[in-house]
C-alpha cells in the first residue's frame, strides 16, 4: 500500500504541473481573450465607479437580486448581471494565487490518484483507469460550469471554454496519474472474468 502511494503522490505532483500548464496556456495568454469580453478604458473606469459606488463589500451579487418585488421585475426586464467583486484589487498577476493554483491542482490530482488506487485491483489496465477518471471529470465539470448559463443565463461562450480547458485538464492528471498506478501484468487471457 505504501508503494502504491508514493506512485499516486509522485504521479500527483507531476499532474498538477501538466495542470497548471495547462490552465496558463488557456488563462494566461491571449487566447484567455476568447472565453471573456471586454471593455474599453472609459467605459471599464466608469463601471469601476458604479461598482465603488455601490457595492459595500467583497462577495458575488446577482444585480438585480429577487429578493424584493421592485427587484424581481427590474431581473426579468433585464439587464442583469452575476458580478464577482472585490473591494480591495490585487496585481493583475497575483505570484500567490499561482502559487496556490498549483496546491490546488496537487490536491485535486492527489484525489484523482487516491480515487484510482481504490478501483485499482478491479480496474487493472490504464486505458481503462483513464476512462473512468475522464468520465467523471466531464460529469463534474459539465455540472459545475455548464449550469451556469442552463440555470442564471449566463453567456454559454465564457462557460463552454472554461468547460474545455476544466476537462483538458483534469483529463490530462488521470492520464498522468493513471501512468504512476502499478498496471495489472497479467495477459488478457489470464485475467480475471465476469461469467
């Protein structure tokens, strides 16, 4: 068992850096600009303001929210807006976030790996491991990101890109994990059936 985890630890931290890899090429490079909109320099300082103005504190606000009549009708007249605020700014490239960016990549492909090693005797060959990792790494990201714009209406493209760049790179930890995991050596013909 102790060997089996130190291949799902060394597996792990070589995911989270494919991960992170990953997740710069679609974040922190221009092609970032195809799952987001922008503003022009007036019109960003003049909702910078609006938000100063009248946002108290950091937090996510549904604006209009629901949660008074006058509010519910401005919602369905629209426009409306999911806004991720934070009063106090941080540098547009934020070393500590990358930093923690990478633990969690490390901690996510550790789970991948420990999920493996539990169906490992079961699931014996890598391509097979893989599958079911993608499986549900597709099904929680769908569920996660896709919901977005099905349940509050948001823009499907910024949803759709982080969807695939989620999957590209959860997928790429089960391959990388699913690598480290001892494979089962036996031929197929000596394997085990269900009959």
């Amino acid at each position: 068992m102790g060997k089996v985890l130190g291949r799902v630890v060394v597996g792990a931290a070589a995911a989270a850096v494919a991960m992170f890899i990953i997740g710069f090429i679609f974040f922190g490079t221009p092609l970032a600009k195809l799952g987001t909109a922008s503003l022009g320099d007036t019109e960003a300082a003049a909702v910078q303001q609006t938000l100063a103005a009248n946002l108290p504190r950091t937090g996510t606000y549904s604006v209009p929210s629901v949660d008074t009549q006058a509010q519910t009708n401005m919602f369905s007249q629209g426009p409306i807006a999911t806004v991720h605020y934070n009063t106090g700014g941080f540098a547009a490239v934020d070393s500590t976030s990358l930093i923690s960016g990478l633990v969690l990549n490390f901690i996510v492909a550790l789970l991948i790996g420990v999920a493996l090693s539990m169906i490992a005797d079961r699931v014996g060959d890598m391509g097979s491991r893989v599958k079911v990792a993608l499986i549900i790494a597709i099904a929680a990201a769908a569920l996660h990101l896709l919901g977005e714009p099905i349940y509050y209406h948001h823009d499907w493209g910024h949803f759709i890109y982080t969807f695939v760049a989620d999957v590209l790179m959860l997928g790429a930890a089960a391959v990388i994990v699913a690598w480290f995991l001892p494979r089962d050596r036996r031929a197929p013909a000596d394997a085990p059936t269900d009959v």
